[in-house]
C-alpha cells in the first residue's frame, strides 16, 4: 500500500499541531484531494474536527491500546483509496506512555508508517535558539525522519527573516509560516477543543478559517511532495469482518440466537456523547448486529426492536440539566437495563448511568452519584475483567484510558468492571445484570472478541423478547 503521508508533530503540546493539521486536511480536500485524518493517541475531539475537515471519519492511531502491530494496519484501513493521509501527532514529539520509552509517541507512530515528520514549532519567544531546538529533534532518534518545519506564532516579516536564516543555516527546510491569528482558535473547557458536535457552525467557520491560514502561510505543493516521499507499507489493511472471524469466540458463537434478524444495537451519540472510535461500530456490524445512533437529548425513546445499548463517552456534566429534562428516556434506559438487557457504558455512559449527576437526576440503574471535581484523572491503564459481563469474560485483558473530571461514589460495585494492574492497583466500575459500566475508555480493535461477545448478548436479548412476544400472542390467540 502506497498512500502519500505526512505525520504533523511538534516539541510540546499547544504549539498549534491540531490548527496546522486541521488545516493541512481542509486545504488539500479543497484542492479535490481524497485525504484520510488520523489521530495519534486515544483523543477523541480533534479527530471529530479532522472529520470535519475532509468528510471522511477520524480515526486514531494508538500504540498503548491497540498495539504497535496494529498502527500501520488500522492506517491502511482508513486511509484505503485516499490520495493523502495526514496524521496529528500528540503531546511532544517523543512523548508517550509514562515509563514506556517511545511507546505511544507520535514518533513510534511515525516510524511504524514511515512517514516524514513535520514540526510545528511556537516561535513567539525565539529567534536563532529556532534552529538549537529543531536539531535537537531530527537528532534525537536518527530513524525519525524530519521532513521540514512550519513556523506557527511568528510575529512580523523581520521575526520571520531570522527564523528563516537560523534554520536555513540549519539546513532545515521552513514548509510555511503562520502569523498570530486568535480569531480561528476553536474554544476550550476542561478537558480540551469544544467538539464539532457542539458547535457545528462555528466549527465549519473556524475549519474554513484555518485551510485560508494554512493555504496563504504554507508550500501546499512541497508538504505533498514530502508526503510522496514515504515507502509503500508492507502491511495489509484491517478490516473488521476478518478481525471478527479470527476471534476464537467466533466459532462458538450462537448464530441462532436472534431469529429475527440483526440484532438493534443503540449507540448514544449527539452533543453530549461525541467519543467513540470508528471501529467500534464497525466491528459490531461486522459481529452482526445493527446499528442504530440516538441522542440522549432529544430522543425520548430508545430505537425500535433495541437489544443492546452502548453509551460511550462525551460531556454528560455540561448538559446534565437537559438530561436530566428528558425523563421519558432516563426511564427507558432504566426500564432496558432492569430487564437485564444488555449496556456498555464507558465514561460519560457511566456517569448518565448514576443516580444523579451534579445532584441532577440521571437514569437510576447504578446506586451511585457523581460529581464534577477539581481533579483532573488522566493517562494510560492496564486493565483485566474481574467480573462476567456482556462485554467482557472475566480475565480478559484489556488497555485502556482514562481521562475526566468527575469523580463516582462508590466508585465500584459490589462486582466491580475492571482491575488495574497499572500504573496502580485498584478495581473500579461496575457490573451488574447486563451492565458493564466504567471510566475505562477502550479500542475495540485490540480485543474484537468484546464486540463479538456483546452482539452475542443482544442476539441473545433479542431473542427472548422475541419468545416472550410470540408467548403473549398465543396466550391471547391459543
């Protein structure tokens, strides 16, 4: 697989990676080019602005959770029949998981796709030093292969002359420069850009805003000819139907569970619940099931023939009052859960779950109440089920993420989600009936066995209501 590639990296986090890279993804689709964003890490909002940006869904690369195997086949998957693939880069260039070495960085990402890097580097407090600091880093690890450096913040034509002479002395191409623009800076809170869900407009004005930036500040055609400089891959593409058919489970799955056809698997989805990997969906369509989204907002019942239900993450505690309003649904979700049906909550789905939400009623189906905190919990874990769960067998191992400012008390149930193994020991979330609930953001493309196993579940749910409606039709028609 051949497909033209750039990775946007830079020393430090807030040196305007995601404004270059947006960027960068909206000129080039303009220009008619099938480009493929990709993000490096677990985050979920910039992917949602890249989407934005090319029409094409945001996927992530993350080392950590899915594998360093699986970073160049979950590359090829999504940039499959794209004329250029654009990866943002995550914190510094060569930061990753903590005490991991290079696991996780953007440079592993990038030398798992042999991909030219390009550096995004805050010149608003230099001038010659520019040059120190970008040799420090193409030196840094001679298989990272720094393709060129645009210049962001750059305050007037003399700051960028010097900028300029430093790094041509350098021999460090300069790709673009862009000046100090406030005006298409997205919006922030406490965990980061307001999605696109959020604020569609305004988003699709600042994305226009930033490809005019991009387009005027930077060499389009030298950024794509370095992008046509990266080596064919010599990985096959992964594909969901596959990864489902490789599980062991596969073969012992029951495929006559749901007699009446696919399974109704409803994904929250809407301004409050924004998180979710592309795969995931894909991977329950290919274990069978079909999906349905619905917005916890405005719908007041979930989809018709709902068999299982998956509230991923987002920012319940920003719209708990408008939740909280839609009580017809909080008594749905309530009522499907009692039945034993079938939930996988993850983070913002656990905290929808609770009693309450800031003192804001939620549905109810776990004896639990959560908070917002001053206390930001962030980073990589390791995790194993340490309780049957429509999601997960016990002893299935799993890495994940966290990353909130709320907190849940308790903060386990009585059959706690998951057990940390690190970066400390403790068990959280809960498992209850057909609920698996927890703070743990996971990839499904690292485990396809737990997509497999909740379409499992919902079949299986599906199946029983299907049993217990015919009971009621001969009861009344014997």
């Amino acid at each position: 697989m051949n497909i033209p590639r750039l990775v946007i990296a830079a020393p430090s986090s807030g040196s305007g990676k995601t404004t270059v890279a947006t960027g960068l993804m909206a000129a080039f689709s303009e220009r008619g080019l099938a480009v493929s964003p990709h993000k490096a890490g677990p985050d979920y909002i910039d992917p949602g602005y890249h989407a934005l940006a090319t029409g094409r869904p945001g996927r992530n690369l993350d080392a950590f959770m899915c594998g360093p195997e699986l970073v160049a086949p979950l590359f090829a998957h999504g940039a499959a029949g794209c004329d250029l693939a654009v990866v943002e880069g995550v914190m510094g260039l060569y930061d990753g998981a903590a005490g991991r070495g290079e696991l996780a960085s953007t440079a592993q990402v990038a030398k798992l796709l042999r991909a030219p890097v390009v550096l995004v580097v805050d010149a608003s407090s230099q001038s010659r030093s520019v040059a120190a600091l970008v040799h420090g880093f193409a030196s840094f690890d001679p298989q990272v292969r720094l393709g060129g450096v645009i210049l962001n913040k750059v305050g007037s034509d003399r700051h960028e002359a010097m900028l300029r002479e430093a790094l041509e002395e350098a021999g460090m191409p300069v790709l673009g420069v862009l000046r100090r623009a406030p005006q298409v800076a997205a919006p922030s809170r406490h965990l980061g850009l307001v999605p696109v869900a959020e604020r569609r407009a305004d988003a699709v004005s600042s994305v226009a805003a930033l490809a005019d930036q991009v387009r005027a500040g930077c060499d389009l055609e030298a950024l794509l000819a370095l992008a046509r400089t990266a080596p064919a891959l010599a990985c096959e593409a992964w594909s969901p139907e596959p990864a489902i058919s490789a599980s062991p489970a596969f073969e012992a799955r029951d495929p006559g569970r749901s007699p009446g056809g696919r399974p109704v698997i409803a994904v929250a989805g809407g301004a409050a619940f924004t998180f979710s990997y592309a795969e995931h969906a894909e991977l329950l369509t290919a274990a069978g099931a079909e999906v349905v989204t619905f917005d916890p907002l405005r719908d007041e019942a979930l989809p018709a023939g709902t068999s299982g239900l998956v509230i991923g993450g987002g920012f319940p505690e920003v719209y708990a009052p408008e939740l909280s309003a839609n009580e017809p649904l909080r008594r749905a979700v309530a009522d499907f859960a009692a039945a034993g049906g079938p939930v996988a909550a993850e983070c913002a789905g656990l905290l929808y779950l609770a009693r309450s939400l800031d003192g804001k009623p939620m549905c109810g189906v776990l004896d639990a109440d959560a908070r917002m905190s001053e206390r930001l919990t962030l980073g990589y874990r390791e995790a194993v089920a340490v309780s049957d769960s429509a999601l997960a067998a016990t002893g299935t191992r799993l890495r994940g993420h966290e990353f909130h400012r709320t907190v849940i008390e308790p903060g386990s149930g009585a059959a706690p989600a998951w057990g940390f193994t690190r970066p400390e020991r403790r068990v959280e979330g809960f498992v209850q009936q057909g609920v698996h609930a927890s703070y743990l953001h996971t990839h499904w493309a690292a485990e396809p066995s737990v997509a497999l196993r909740f379409t499992g579940a919902a079949a299986g749910a599906a199946a029983e209501a299907a049993a217990v409606a015919k009971a009621a039709v001969v009861a009344v028609h014997p």
